[in-house]
C-alpha cells in the first residue's frame, strides 16, 4: 500500500494497513550482498484501537522514519516514528504520535506525512482537520556516571553531575 526506503536503497519499509484484521503493519526489509531485499522483521503498534497502520510511510535520509496509521483511536490516528541505527538491518518503533493539541475528533492524523532529508523536521497531515502538524528533533546528549557503593547499601543518593527529567524517567 505504501513504500519508503532509504536514501542510500539499503533498507525499505512496506506498509500493509489491511493485514492484522485491519489493525495494519510495516514490513522492513533490508538488501543483502546479493542486491536482493530479504525480509527482516514486521512492526505493528502496541496501542489501542490501531486501524491502518501502514497506510502512509516516509524516510528521512537513512535514519528515521514516520508510517501513519489513519484510522486509529475512531479515526483520530496515529503516526509512529520508526528509528533505524545507521548501518544496520533491523528498525523499531521509537515513539507513537497522536494530535499535539489532543483534538481526538476523527481528523485521519497520519494520513499523509514525509521526513525531511536532513532528518531534523517531521509533518503529519491530518485533512479533516485541514492541518500539518510540525515536529522537530530533539537531540538528548548520552550522559554517564559511576559510583562506588558498598555492596550493601539499599539506597543511593545522586548529584547534579547528570540530569535527570523526573518527567521521563525511561532516561535511566
């Protein structure tokens, strides 16, 4: 139903929203040393109410990439951001979208989107409502930090050395 690939034609995604009773899917392939595409995995949303996923797909460079799944949530939809580590077969869901002003009216959210080349700028359209939602990429620096503790201590105390968003506590 619909296909990106990357810009160097060394990995693509296939979108099939009809498979999974509806719910949909995205087919990764990957090229081997052969030049021949060769299945790697499927990736379906772990979300509620999922209709159409794979109804629309983009790739940025070779990086990251959106699929849509327009019909989900009674026809709000979603759009998940699909990672890829650069020089690998295998991509994975990173994070699932949904409006950024929360109108959950049925406005096919994911319907149309693209990735810019550069990788910075995401759009997901959604036409009943009749607009593009913008993304940008924030990019979170890896932070590390040791301590030595004796081994039977129950509780730990950190410092200021790192940053740590209470918020997001999946950064630990």
């Amino acid at each position: 139903f619909s296909i990106a690939q990357t810009h160097t034609n060394l990995f693509a995604l296939v979108g099939a929203p009809g498979g999974s009773n509806g719910a949909g899917s995205v087919l990764a392939y990957y090229k081997d040393p052969l030049n021949d595409y060769q299945f790697n995995k499927t990736l379906a949303l772990e979300t509620s109410d999922t209709g159409s996923f794979g109804n629309m797909l983009s790739f940025g460079d070779s990086t990251w990439a959106v699929a849509g799944a327009n019909t989900s949530m009674s026809g709000t939809g979603y759009a998940a951001v699909i990672y890829r580590a650069s020089g690998t077969n295998t991509a994975a869901i990173a994070q699932v979208l949904v409006p950024p002003d929360q109108n959950f009216a049925a406005i096919g959210f994911g319907t149309s989107g693209v990735v810019s080349a550069d990788e910075n700028w995401m759009y997901i359209g959604a036409p009943d409502a009749n607009c593009v939602y913008a993304y940008t990429k924030v990019n979170v620096e890896n932070q590390s930090i040791q301590y030595f503790t004796a081994n039977n201590a129950l509780s730990y105390i950190y410092n200021s050395a790192i940053q740590i968003d209470y918020l997001h506590p999946a950064q630990l």
